[in-house]
C-alpha cells in the first residue's frame, strides 16, 4: 500500500492526492475529522485543496486545520459549506523542491446550529 507520508524523489506528479475521512454525531452535534494529503510542484507556492461532504452536514460547520508534520506552510479556510470545505495552503521558503506533506481538518456542527 502507499504511504501518503513518504517524501518521494522527482516532482510528485505520480502521486495521487490521498484522503482519509470520518464522520459521526453525537450529542454535540455533527463532526468530520479528515486527514488529506498536498502536494506542491518545484516553484509553486500555494494551492487549494477540497474536502467534500456527501451527504451534507447538517449546517455551515465550524473548521479549524493543521499541518500534520513539520512543513513549513500555512494553512487558511477559504471556504466552508455544509457541502464542503476549501483548504487554501501557502508555503515559504524554497520553492525549488517539490514537497509532499499532511493537513488534518475537523468541521463540526453543533446541535443548535444544525436546528437554525
């Protein structure tokens, strides 16, 4: 199986963008944690990545993101819908490496907010 953590020599264009998602309710509310996988080309900054939620959540959720190894970028929420969310990643530094690295995402929904 591939690992989705492995730096990998050349500019990364045979690797496949790679997810892992997990959904449930609670009393809280609604809440997806995801796990996604951003890949950069040599030279290029920044990009924006995608996470869909089929079906919807309940409402407009509340994000938050991080990086989850020691890459140097920052991470913004562009967007976020009950639909999906949009990541948008900006990284300093060296552009003249490709670089391949993790993002954790929790979008959650509280009770209330679902209701309104």
């Amino acid at each position: 199986m591939h690992d989705p953590t492995a730096i990998l020599d050349g500019d990364h264009a045979d690797v496949l963008p790679w997810q892992r998602l997990a959904r449930w309710r609670d009393a809280c509310g609604e809440r997806a944690e995801a796990e996604l996988t951003v890949t950069l080309a040599a030279g290029e900054r920044q990009t924006s990545v995608h996470l869909l939620f089929s079906p919807p959540l309940a409402g407009r959720p509340e994000v938050e993101c991080e990086p989850l190894d020691d890459s140097d970028v920052e991470l913004t929420i562009g967007a976020a819908h009950a639909y999906g969310i949009r990541i948008d990643v900006r990284r300093s530094g060296d552009l003249s490496a490709p670089m391949l690295f993790r993002i954790g995402a929790q979008a959650s929904v509280s009770e209330s907010a679902a209701a309104a």
